[in-house]
C-alpha cells in the first residue's frame, strides 16, 4: 500500500506564491477530492507534483512512501507508480495510442519481465471496452486529432493500463458530457483498489455524484482551508464556499 505524503508545499510560479503551504496524504485504497473556486491553485497542486518546470517549490515536500519526489525527473515519478493526468497531453507523432501504452506499462516494470503482446492487447481491449472505445483508436497517433473527450478517455485508458500507485486526475469532468461522464467513472470506479489511491481535483460536484470520495478537501488561496467526507461536497454543491469564507475570516 502507498502512501503520497505532501508537506508544507510552497509554490510559486514566476516568483509570485501561489501554494501557501499544503498539506495531503493520499493512501492506496484511498479516493480524495479536491474542490475549490477558480484560480486558488488547485491545478498548480498538480502540476508541481508532476514536476512541471514552471512551477518551483520553495518549500515543503512531496513523497511517495518515503522517497522524495521533487528529486526525481518527470519520468521517474511515472517509474515510480505517479500518474499524473495531464503528462502526455500533446500530440506525439508516429506513435501509435497502443505503442505508447505498452512502453508506459513496460516502463513500470523490471528489464526482463515486459508485459507479452498477448497480455497486453487482452487487458487493453477489455479497458477499451468498459470505456466503450472504438477499437481503431488503439492504432491512432497519440492524441493525434482525438477530440476532448476521446483524449479525457484515452487519459483514463492510461490509467486503467498502466495501474500507477497514485494518480492525480486534474479536471477529468471539464468538457464531457453526461454519458461520457458517467463512462469514464466507471474506469475510475473500477480501478478501486488497495493498491491504487486516488486525487481527483473538480470544480464541480458533478463528477463526485459518480466517483464517491473517502475524502473531500476544499482549497482556497493557496491552502487546503477544510477537509471531511463526502457531505462535505455536497454542502459546497448546495451552498457554495462563502460559508467556508465567513467560517475561516476569508476576505474575497
Ligand atoms: P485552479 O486550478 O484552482 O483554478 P490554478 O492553480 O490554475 O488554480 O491557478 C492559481 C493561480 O496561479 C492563479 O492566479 C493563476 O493565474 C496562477 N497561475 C497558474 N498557472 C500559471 C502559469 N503557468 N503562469 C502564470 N500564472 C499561473
Ligand atoms: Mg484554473
Ligand atoms: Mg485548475
């Protein structure tokens, strides 16, 4: 079982601070959502995880059961179980969808134990199945012409594949409609497990009526201001955060 702990994590993106110290710990087994307004930082949460450069850390930690994965480059924190939604947005040309699969999930592996062929196009067609794929998008250039939400179900394609440790699913809602929405949830949902833990950052509640969280956290100006269980997200579904504002002294 994995444990994603982030400390104290200071960010800040051309020398303005936008992360004023978070703090989260994500366990295998475990969904958590992260909800917030606009603009509070909730994506620079997960970009500075996934190790973009723009994004520097100037203080706090991020570890991945103990290990200290602001140390590690971007790819070694796929290598070392991280899933981080956003990481292969762009188009890479001449690879196919398939052929990127199979060396993200032979990547995670040891030299000498790659996935066979067979194995590999057996669990991939069953993903696509569930994710109600056409068949011929597996020999598509990555991302290449995918719409918004062939790219949203390729991204949870990678996911049910790769079976990463952890992964942060940044907006996976945002552009889907409803029979979308619910089918990528059901990838989410089937991914359940111990070995897998999961953050899931929505500004809507929408996505949580399908993928019920263990662990709602609201964040706001740079904090994670409050924490709960599912209620909570219905509360902010029903009655906003100015509550939350007035409770904790927050000034717009
Ligand atoms: P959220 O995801 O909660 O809507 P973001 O993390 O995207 O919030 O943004 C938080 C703040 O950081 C905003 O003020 C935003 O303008 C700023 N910001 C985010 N990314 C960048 C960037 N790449 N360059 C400059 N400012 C950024
Ligand atoms: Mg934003
Ligand atoms: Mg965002």
């Amino acid at each position: 079982q994995s444990t994603l702990t982030v400390k104290d994590l200071h960010v800040s993106i051309d020398g303005k601070e936008i992360l004023k110290g978070v703090n989260l710990e994500i366990k295998g087994g475990e969904f958590h959502a992260v909800m917030g307004p606009n603009g509070t930082g909730k994506s620079t949460l997960s970009s500075a995880i996934m190790g973009h450069p723009k994004y520097e850390v100037t203080q706090g930690t991020i570890t991945l059961d103990g290990e200290d994965v602001l140390e590690m480059e971007v790819d070694e924190r796929a290598r070392a179980g991280l899933f981080l939604g956003m990481q292969y947005p762009s188009e890479i040309t001449g690879v196919t969808n398939a052929e990127f699969l199979r060396s993200a999930v032979n990547a995670r592996r040891e030299e000498g134990d790659e996935i066979s062929l067979m194995k590999f196009i057996r669990q991939m067609d069953s993903n696509m199945d569930i994710l109600e794929m056409d068949q011929d998008m597996a020999q598509r250039y990555l991302n290449e012409g995918f719409s918004g939400g062939e790219k949203k179900r390729n991204e949870i394609l990678q996911l049910m594949t790769i079976k990463p440790k952890i992964a942060i699913l940044d907006e996976i809602d945002s552009g889907l409609d409803i029979d979308a929405l619910k089918v990528v949830s059901q990838g989410i949902n089937q991914m359940r497990d111990e070995n897998f833990g999961c953050l899931i950052i929505t500004h809507y509640q929408r996505l949580l009526d399908y993928i019920t969280p263990d662990h709602v956290h609201v964040m706001m100006q740079g904090r994670v201001v409050k924490s709960g269980g599912p209620e909570l997200a219905h509360r902010l579904e029903a009655e906003g955060y100015d509550w939350i504002k007035q409770e904790l002294g927050i000034e717009d």
